[in-house]
C-alpha cells in the first residue's frame, strides 16, 4: 500500500519514520477510517482491513524488539530493576492491543453497511488511544529509567 497518508495529503510525513513502525501504520489507519465510505462501504472495508494488517504487522515488530532476552525491556530491568512491573505492565498492553486489532478484522468480517462502518470506526478509534497510551507509557518508562534521579550527588 503507498502511503495513505502522502498520497492523500494529509502534510504526514511518513519519511520521518521508520518503514513498518506503529506510528506510520497508525497513521495509516486513521486516514483509512476518515474516509468517506458512503458510497462503497466495501471499498472502504477493503481499504481499513490492509491499514489494520500493516497495523498487525508493525505491532509484532514492536513487540518482538521489545520482548524477550535481547529485548528492549530487559535492558530496562537491567538498568532500573524497580521498574519490572512497569515493564510487564507494557507486556500485557501489546496482548491487548493485538485483541483489539483482532477485534476490528472480526468486525471488517461483518456485513459491509452503516452500522458496520460505525463499529469499525469506533473499534480503530480505541485502538488509537490506546495505543497513544501505550506510546506514553513507554516515553515515561524510559525517561524514568534513564533520567530519573534516584539519588546522588547534588
């Protein structure tokens, strides 16, 4: 899929970021769900259910670079022990996350018509919020295990 978000204009600049990374196929999928699907409701189906894929995709990325014994995570815990439960906490948003992608394909599944279009819309649009929480918890996460002051010299 070309960028969604250069080829509709949107000024998002997908470049910036990594190829595959959560952020572009979230953006993809914001710009998939905005669309107009009065007209072909199938079409537009067909369009959400490629973003979610990319979606899919780049959350196991993520979660693979982050998990596991040369994961991002257990750098964190190596540094700042204190904050394993924070990190597991982060563990368990990835299953969520992917439940809820799963959950829009179910609803992508459904008959294409209005409610459709409603549930998918309104099932995308929590997955984005939750995955802007994820996004901060994760910020927080880092700020914390490597900035925050724990104590010292003054």
């Amino acid at each position: 899929m070309a960028s969604a978000a250069n080829a509709a204009g949107s000024g998002v600049n997908t470049e910036e970021r990594p190829p595959g990374s959560v952020r572009e196929a979230q953006a993809e999928l914001e710009l998939a769900i905005a669309a107009d699907a009065t007209n072909d409701p199938a079409t537009w189906g067909a369009t959400v259910r490629e973003a979610t894929e990319l979606m899919r995709q780049a959350l196991q990325r993520h979660a693979s670079k982050t998990e596991g014994t040369e994961g991002f995570h257990d750098e964190i815990v190596s540094v700042a022990p204190r904050l394993s439960g924070a990190v597991d906490s982060l563990v368990r948003e990835h299953e969520q996350l992917s439940g809820e992608v799963n959950a829009i394909v179910a609803a992508l599944d459904q008959e294409a018509n209005t409610e459709h279009v409603a549930l998918v819309r309104r099932r995308a649009a929590e997955l984005i919020t939750h995955l802007s929480r994820h996004d901060r918890r994760g910020a927080d996460l880092l700020h914390e295990a490597y900035e925050h002051d724990i104590g010292g010299e003054d």
